[in-house]
C-alpha cells in the first residue's frame, strides 16, 4: 500500500498485513453452538481418532469465518464482501490446551473500479489449510 | 450411494427461517466482531448446512451425513444478512461424481428473503468411502 497525499492506493500487488487468529476447543464449541454444526469431529478426541484423523479438527467453516474477519476488517466492515469462497485443502488440528495459529494474508489480485478481489493465504502451524481462497470486497 | 437421478433436481427447504439477533451476536462474537448490525459474510452457512441435512438425508437423495466432510465453499452476497429477515432455502444437486469410492456433490443452495434473492452459495461435500 502506497500514501499518496493521505490517500490508500491499493494496486494489484498490494500486499496486506499478516494476523495471527488463535484457535482452541473452546473456540471450536463456541464455533458449533453458533453456526449450528455439532459435527463430533470437531470436540471430541475419541470420535476424531476413530475416524481415522489425527486428533480434533476445527471447522473448516471456521477457518473461513476467521479468514472472513481478516478481510472485513481491512475491507471495512461485514457488509464490503460480495464474493468469498475457498478450498479446504488440509485440516486445522487442535490438540486438548493448547492454542494453535492460524495465520493469515492477503495479496490485492484485480483492482475494478470499486471492487478489490483479493487471493488469501491461510496457514496453521506452518500447513496451508486453505486453497484456491479468494474474496471480493467493495472499498 | 447418493442417487444419480437427483442431478440437476432443486430441493425446497421445509422451513422458513427467521434470523435472529441473538444468532448474529453469537456468530460475531466467536470471531471477535464488534459490529452486530449486520451479519458476517459466512454466517448463511448456519442456514445452509441445517437445511442440507435435512434435505440432503432424505432416501430421495440419500446422502450419508455421517460420513460428509467439506471440501470447498463459495458465497455470492448480494447484501447482507440483517436479523428479521426470513428465509427460504433451496438446494440444487450441481453434479455428483465417484473418485476412489468417494461421493463428491457440489449443491448449489439459494437463499430467498420473501422473492428478494439474497445469497447464492456453493458446497462440495465428499462423502468418504
């Protein structure tokens, strides 16, 4: 990004502030309760071993709201975002007390009057868990 | 087995649903949002996904919901969800393939407030062998 006069320029190439989100289990029940998915993958250990995965795994939903809020708070709010959508290309793990990254930027791709598209980047302990991941926002 | 005859078939949700401030505030504070006045842009899945089970498991369609993992999304947002608004939500079967013994089915679900299109979103689901 580029002051010009006290004004932002974006352009395409922009790149944008990395944040760290932190997600544990009791974000993951939380996460549940509020969007409705009590999917046991997600809180209990046991089932999530059964079924073969590593340990409990967040949500990949919610990864994407908290990729969502990266972008709103750059974009300027929830109502800025008009085309969001993401590949769930490996899973968040979330072992019992511990807080684990997720770890986000972002890269200005097209620049279209008032509509910036953005490709996203999401990692978690050093693993891209989201693919393909792009948002278009109103700025 | 997820029925091939479903392809290309739109399924109407039962239920009308009314959003909730409540729902918008839980939704928001999970990520740390401040402003409630409207909700954030992923916050129809919560919709969405209810809607799916229940359309998605009937023996029509036959989708094994215990079985299903995610595997991309995508929301068109025309404008953003308010509390007070009630919605109809559809699910149309886009495609459905088999790799490997997997279900993959990409469903298309719309979002209607009264005739007022409101969000278009898109899911593929992976039922695992």
């Amino acid at each position: 990004m580029v002051n010009i006069g006290g004004a932002r320029m974006i352009e395409v190439g922009t790149v944008l502030v990395e944040k760290v989100f932190y997600v544990d289990r009791e974000l993951l029940r939380a996460y549940a309760d509020a969007s409705g998915d009590q999917n046991p993958i997600h809180q209990n250990e046991e089932f999530a071993l059964s079924v073969g995965l590593p340990n409990v795994i967040a949500h990949g939903m919610l990864t994407m709201a908290l990729v969502g809020k990266y972008v709103t708070d750059w974009a300027g709010g929830s109502a800025a975002v008009k085309e969001y959508s993401a590949r769930f290309t490996k899973p968040v793990i979330v072992p019992a007390g511990v807080k684990v990254d997720l770890t986000v930027s972002a890269t200005v791709a097209e620049v279209n009057g008032n509509e910036v598209s953005l490709t996203l980047s999401a990692t978690s302990a050093g693993v891209k868990v989201l693919g393909m991941a792009k948002a278009v926002v109103v700025k | 087995m997820i029925n091939p005859d479903s392809v290309g078939r739109t399924f109407e949700g039962a239920d009308s649903l009314t959003v909730s401030q409540s729902e918008i505030d839980a939704f928001c504070a999970v990520i740390s949002e401040t402003d409630t006045t409207v909700a954030p842009p992923t916050f129809s899945i919560r919709i969405s996904l209810s809607q799916y089970e229940s359309i998605l498991t009937q023996p029509e369609i036959g989708v094994d919901w215990t079985r299903l993992v995610h595997g991309d999304q995508k929301f068109e947002i025309y404008r953003p969800i308010v509390a007070g608004d009630v919605f109809k939500c559809s699910a149309t079967i886009e495609t459905l393939r088999v790799a490997a013994g997997n279900e993959i089915i990409s469903v298309r679900s719309d979002l209607h407030n009264g005739s007022e299109l409101v969000v278009s979103s898109w899911s593929t689901l992976v039922v695992r062998a």
